[in-house]
C-alpha cells in the first residue's frame, strides 16, 4: 500500500506542474511579434546645437573687462579675435516614431530643442538604416512634443495613436526607443498608474509604468498589445528604478494634429488666478468636500469676468465635467477650443450657479498678452541687466490693474538678467522698491543702486501676479 503522505506530495508536484505550463503557455504575453512589427517606425534621434564656449572673461569676469588697452591680447589665442572659435558643438540624441508613410516624426521638445541640425536614423528594416536630415515643423514646449519631417523617395512603416483614456492600471505595455545610444532597445512592462503629476510643468497628467526607460528613450513610443501608441516616453526619476512616465495619447494626438496642419496650437483660457481647495478652507467656507478650484482673482477684460465669475468662487464643474483641483481645472479649460462657451458650475457663498464663459485664446495671454514688433520704435535696451524692454501701454497697465511698468521683450543670453527666471512679457513693476513706468527709470536705479550693491530687487507682475526677482550684478 502506498504511503498517503507520498501520494499527496506526488499528485501537488504534478498540479504544481500544470499550473507552471499553463503560466508559460498562455498566461504571460508574448512580445516578440509586437517589437517585429513596431520596431522598423521607430526611429534614433541625433541633435546638434552651438553653444557659446566659456573665455577668458567668463573666468576673470569683471577684472578681465577692465584690463588696459592692448591687454587682452594676451588671451587672443584662446579667446574674442583669435584662431580658436568661441563656440561648442553640444549635441544630444533621443528617440521617435514615424506617424505616417510620407515622413512625419513624433519627439519631445527638449530632445530638438534649440538644435542647429537634426539627423534622423532610420530603423535598417524601415529604410536600410541610413540617417538623413530633419526639419522641425512644430513644436509645443508646454508639452514637451515636437513635430520633424524628413524627405525619402519610398513609403515608410508608421505607427498609429491609441485611445490612452481606454488604458487600465495593469495592462502590458512595450517601449521602444534609444537608450544610452543602444539601438532599438525594447522593454516591457505594466501600466503603473495614470495621471501622474511630477511637477513637469501646466499639464501634468502622466501615464507611469514600469517597463525600464533611460535617458535616450525621449520621444520613444510606449505601445499597447494592440501594436498601438498610447504614450511618448518623457520623464524617469533619476532615484528611482523601474519608474518612467509618457505623455498619454490623446493629448499627445490632438496637439500633434494642429501642429501638422500648420495652425498654432490653441487652448481655452479664462483669466484667473486660481488654487486648491484644501480642508481648512473647505471647513471654513462650510463645503461638503475639499473637491474644486478657489477664484483667487478674476483678471480684468478676461473672459471670465465677462462671464460673470467672481473672486473667492469655487470652481466645481465644467461642462459636466468634475474639477477635483487647480491642475484638473487648468487641462480641462485648455482642452476646450478658444472662442467657444463653457457651462462653469461655481460655488458662491455656498449657493451654486452656473455661469456661461466664451474661452478666450491661452497662447496669447499667456505672458500677459503682453507684445511687440521686433524693432519698435519703443523697444531699448537696459544694457547692465540684458534686457530689452518697452514701457507698458495705457490699455495694458488698465488690463493688469497696474499705474505702469516696463514690458520684458528680449533677455540677452549672456547677461546678468539671464540667470533668474525673468521671461518676455513680464512686467517689471519696482526696481528697488521704486516704481518704474520708463526705461530711463530702470536704467538709473540700476546703475545708482543696483551696480553699487552689486543685486538689483526687481517686483514682476507675471500674468496678473505679483512675484520677486533679484538679479545679481558684478560690482566694480
């Protein structure tokens, strides 16, 4: 008689047996005919950019400028005059996918950002793996996507945009793209989560999965079973592991789209300074949740102020549609076209009403809306700090709420302003705590307090809002 232990511990083994084979057969996905059939439309990126080389006076600084006559000639070979040019070749590579047959490519923006030249290498089953050169069509830096094209005689394997808002946290994703310079590196893995915020900028809303991204993989393609794109690979956490993030489809397809049909990408705006609901607040104003966005302040001549919102209301739906925060409110309005009207369900006063806004253009107020002709009549230059700059219109200073100011249109690239954050169109308000209305103005307080302190404080009225910079200046 057999020993019941032993035909027990047999008749496991043997279901662990089947359980293992049913497991390799058929319960984990097969990738090989998905990367045979997506690799040939991705594509390699390489990018060239000139950069100015640091000199002499970028080591000596002040002490350099100042030297006798004649001086400087000592550092000719190295530096202004001399053989050697004052410039680097800064070059960078990263990742793309062809969309259609005749050539047009999908990236990031930082992969081409600023690039002087753009080679494009072609996958060796795509086109024998040559590299020809790119030119941008277009580009949103908002959202880190960039457009190229590239001329060839036969049609090219292209990939096709899946509906990313269909994805389901678990579901198996490929990405294909250029790490660390290795070709054609694929790998796979899960969808982690959706709507991920990483600080990257406006619209954060993030695909993250687990399926390995390096530095290289910008611009790559992160694909579905189903062969379709779903994400564009974008962002990793430099501490982390197994952690990358794409930029969902559907965002990605509609910005492409306006940009190939050559139109300038538009999004809704309503002109308001707006916030998080947090439980504090929401306990104070008696709400039944913190869900929503808090008016802070309604810009004047703005489509909202038109429509009739008011600071201090809490902004709970649009269209239908829930606004849990600032950041869902804020991609929801930009998702809506410029010019068309939105049914805004607000609370006030704990009593709620709806409001109908006509959306106004982002792009255009987006620095204010602030603006001028390259070579007005009224643009100078305030040499000390780098900027180029016009006083504030009437209408204008009447729009921001502001007596006046000076309208940033141009930052020199290789002055002190340069270093802070100071961007065209923003409105230089104070300098020192004193009001400027003129160049002239800025011009003085900066060479009479500001070289003399070696900073200047300047107020900024960025888009309604009022924020602090200080720009440091070599004393002498």
């Amino acid at each position: 008689m057999r020993n019941p232990v032993s035909l027990f511990t047999a008749c496991l083994l043997a279901l662990v047996l089947i359980a293992a084979q049913n497991v390799s057969a058929g319960s984990l996905p097969e990738f090989t005919e998905l990367a045979t059939k997506c690799g040939p439309a991705v594509v390699n990126i390489n990018t060239e950019k000139t950069t100015k080389a640091a000199g002499p006076e970028d080591f000596f600084g002040e002490m350099f400028r100042n030297m006798p006559p004649g001086f400087e000639r000592f550092f000719e070979p190295f530096g202004r005059g001399g053989k050697r040019p004052h410039v680097n070749k800064q070059k960078s590579l990263g990742s793309g996918f062809l969309i259609s047959a005749d050539g047009y490519i999908v990236t990031n923006f930082h992969v081409v950002d600023g690039a002087d030249v753009i080679r494009v290498t072609l996958d060796e089953k795509a086109a024998e793996g040559r590299t020809v050169k790119a030119t941008l069509v277009g580009s949103d830096e908002e959202t880190d996507l960039a457009l190229l094209k590239i001329e060839v005689k036969e049609e090219l394997p292209f990939l096709k945009f899946g509906n990313s808002d269909n994805l389901k946290v678990g579901e198996w994703v490929l990405a294909i793209g250029n790490p660390f310079g290795l070709d054609h590196s694929v790998t796979a893995g899960i969808l982690s989560a959706k709507g991920r915020r990483i600080n990257a900028g406006a619209f954060d809303n993030f695909l993250q999965t687990d399926a390995s991204i390096n530095p290289g993989n910008s611009g790559g393609p992160l694909i579905n079973m189903n062969g379709e794109v779903i994400g564009i690979n974008t962002a990793i956490i430099a501490s982390g592991q197994g952690i990358g993030f794409a930029i969902p489809s559907n965002m990605a397809s509609d910005i492409i789209s306006q940009v190939r049909s050559g139109k300038k990408v538009s999004r809704g705006w309503l002109g308001i300074v707006i916030q998080d609901v947090d439980e504090p607040t929401a306990q104070a104003l008696g709400l039944p949740d913190h869900k929503g966005a808090m008016v802070v302040s309604v810009q004047p001549g703005q489509p909202a102020e038109k429509g009739g919102m008011k600071d201090g209301d809490i902004i709970r739906k649009i269209d239908g549609q829930t606004v849990e925060d600032r950041d869902e409110l804020l991609r929801i309005v930009a998702s809506r076209k410029p010019g068309t009207e939105a049914k805004v369900e607000v609370l006030r006063e704990g009593a709620a009403k709806t409001l109908t806004v006509k959306l106004g253009d982002r792009s255009s107020n987006l620095e204010g809306g602030l603006s001028s002709a390259p070579g007005s009549e009224t643009d100078k230059s305030e040499g000390t700090l780098g900027l180029t700059v016009r006083p504030l219109k009437p209408e204008e200073a009447q729009q921001l709420d502001i007596s006046g100011g000076v309208v940033i249109l141009d930052i020199d690239q290789d002055k002190p302003a340069a270093s802070t954050d100071l961007r065209p169109g923003d409105v230089i308000v104070k300098a020192n705590m004193k009001p400027v209305k003129t160049v002239q103005e800025l011009s003085r307080i900066v060479k009479q307090e500001g070289v003399k302190r070696g900073a200047v404080l300047l107020q900024i009225n960025r888009r309604g809002d009022l924020i602090f910079r200080t720009v440091e200046l070599a004393q002498k």
